[in-house]
C-alpha cells in the first residue's frame, strides 16, 4: 500500500466543476486583481471568522509582515514568538527590522503558553506572536493577559488553524490581528499562494491594505512607503468555492485523529494532547519519537510517506546565527522527536487502519 503524506485528490475530484466554472467567471470578467472576487472572499471569509475586516494579501508571510509593519513594530522592537514555529513567523519579524526572540513551547501541546512568555520579555520587547501550531490554538488567555500587562501588541499566526477555536472563539480574532497562509496544502488552501489578516480595527485593515498595495490610499497617491502582496481574482474565487467547505474538511480530519489517537498504542511514540476548551483542526497530526528517523525510514518502506516538522531550530538556521540565542531544551526535543504522519481529506478508513497497525508493531 502506499499512502502519500497528503493528496488533495478527493477534495479537488468532489468540487472540479465548480473550481472550473470559477474559473471560467473570473477569466471571462478579464479582470484579475482587486475584483469582485477578492472582495467577496474578504466579506465571506471576515463573516466565518466573526470580525469586521478581512484584508487578502499574496501570501502567508506577507499577513504577518504587514499586520507588524501596520502596528508599528520595527528597528529597535523585539517580537516573542515559539521556538518551534516555522521560519516565515521569524522572517516576517526581520523583514520590519525587528528581532524575533524564542519562547520555549508546552511540550504537551507543542503551543506557546504563558511560562515561557515572561523569560523572553525585555524593555524592548513590542509584540507577541502565539502560533496556533499543527492546528491547534495556543493558550490564548495566558497570551492576552501577557500582552495586557506589558502592553503588547498580538498578532496571531494561524496559518495552520483555519476554523480552530479557543472557548468557542475563532482564531485570529483575540488579539490586534490573526493571520492565514492560504498554500495548497493547508485546511483551507488556494490552487497557489495567498494569505490575509483579519481584525476588528479598521485602522489596521485600511493600512494592511495600503501597505501591500505599493502604499496606496488611491491609485498614485503614495501615502506608505509599500509593497506589492495581493490575492488574486483567481486565487480568491477558488478559496471561495472551497471556505464553503472548510467545516466538512475540519471534522474529517477529527475523525482520522480520532482513530490515531485512540488506536495507536505504541509506548515508543508520544500522541499529541488537545488542552481544554480547545478545537483542534489537525492540520498536522504529530508524533514525537525518540527514533524519530528510523521510524521514519520503517514507515516509508512500507509506502508511507511523513513529514519532519521543523527539524532544524529557527535559532539554528545558518540565516539566523546572528542572533545570540539561548538554549531550548523543549523547541530542540520536538526538532528532533517530531514526526507528521499523513492527515488530509480522503484518507480513507483501509489506509488509516494499514498506518496505525504498522505505528503498533514498530
């Protein structure tokens, strides 16, 4: 059997007609950037996630970097953010000229929580961004009262928790700004690249929006020294087609962590926890294995294909060795624990069965 990390097969099969009737829309309107369908997308998107404003951006990163350089955040500021994370949360950092500085995760759920939040605050210190990792919502209450105290910005990467709440409240929506990647593979994913920040604020949707539309409060009438970072016409009418969808892609995913986490039962891996008052929308199912690799290389001979995240620190990156980082004892063990067995829409009830039979006997 072979059993690939993920396929978008199922889903694309089930809504061909409709992503090619968009398609022909949007090519027949001959209108391609900064349309109807962008506009739509950021009302329907705005009203699944329960705030006022949505602004679509190019791509995941560029939500981050913009909603930052929106507040403010610059030279001189420093933004806490988990260790674990993926680069694009510590290059949206740098690119405002901030420094990114690491908090170590809970090792139970792999999220930022409030004891490594204090270790990493400086005088320095300007915004926090949780990460709601692998699908799950960081501890969000820890995180806002953090901020509170040391007045804060917060900016949530929810780039991989599309539809996750937190005691019944989407992500994205606690703190100044959330931010989505809309890459193929993630729950809701574009036909290519795409992102968005969304926000109560109109203030920070209106500059987000300038900023990435060269600095623009008009055509040619340059207010913000800008950039280029917009969803496309295509791109915003494909993502339309499939956020009526998301909730259905979301609870089949819960069905296959369910069976992983309850028929898994190999004391060599260590299953994921969801905490409290938490929705999970298991954007990736990981395992941590102390041999990680050689599980790895077990399961891929047996046709089943997994995914290491992030197995090299960000604070190890050779672009990041200018930082002068300390040690992190929790973001290394995952780094190098850490494997992503295959979660996606379609997997079928045979296949998932064949993974956890191999998982038991290894």
């Amino acid at each position: 059997m072979n059993i690939p990390f993920v396929s978008f097969e199922k889903m694309h099969d089930e809504i061909r007609d409709e992503i090619y009737g968009k398609f022909q829309e949007v090519y027949e309107k001959n209108w391609f950037i900064q349309g109807t369908e962008l506009e739509l997308f950021e009302k329907e998107f705005a009203q699944y996630s329960n705030v006022k404003e949505c602004v679509g951006v190019g791509n995941g990163l560029d939500a981050i970097f913009l909603a930052l350089k929106a507040l403010g955040v610059g030279k001189g500021d420093e933004v806490i953010l988990p260790g674990n994370t993926f680069i694009a949360t510590a290059l949206a950092v740098t690119y405002t000229g901030a420094v990114p500085v690491f908090a170590e995760p809970d090792i139970r759920t792999y999220n930022m929580d409030g004891r490594g939040l204090e270790e990493a605050y400086t005088d320095n210190t300007k915004a926090v961004i949780p990460v709601h990792l692998y699908g799950q919502p960081a501890d969000m209450d820890a995180v806002m009262d953090f901020a509170s105290r040391h007045q804060l910005y917060v900016v949530e990467d929810c780039a991989q928790a599309h539809g996750a709440e937190y005691k019944g409240k989407k992500t994205g929506t606690f703190g100044n700004a959330g931010c989505f990647s809309f890459y193929p593979g993630k729950n809701l994913g574009a036909l290519g690249d795409g992102g968005a920040v969304i926000t109560n604020d109109k203030r920070i949707a209106d500059k987000v929006r300038a900023l990435g539309n060269y600095g623009f409060r008009k055509k040619y009438d340059c207010q913000y020294l800008g950039h280029n970072s917009r969803l496309d016409e295509v791109q915003a009418g494909f993502l339309r087609v499939k956020l009526k969808y998301l909730d259905k892609y979301n609870a089949y995913r819960n069905r296959v962590a369910k069976r992983y986490l309850q028929e898994i039962k190999n004391p060599r891996l260590t299953l994921p926890q969801t905490a409290a008052d938490r929705t999970h929308v298991w954007h990736i199912f990981a395992v941590l294995c102390e041999e990680r690799d050689r599980l790895q290389s077990y399961l891929a001979d047996r046709g089943v294909m997994t995914v290491c995240h992030y197995p090299i620190p960000i604070y190890e990156q050779e672009a990041y060795r200018f930082l002068e980082s300390g040690k992190y004892p929790v973001t290394k063990r995952i780094a190098s624990q850490e494997l992503s067995l295959p979660m996606y829409y379609g997997i079928t009830d045979e296949e998932i069965g064949y993974i956890i039979r191999l998982l038991n006997e290894f």
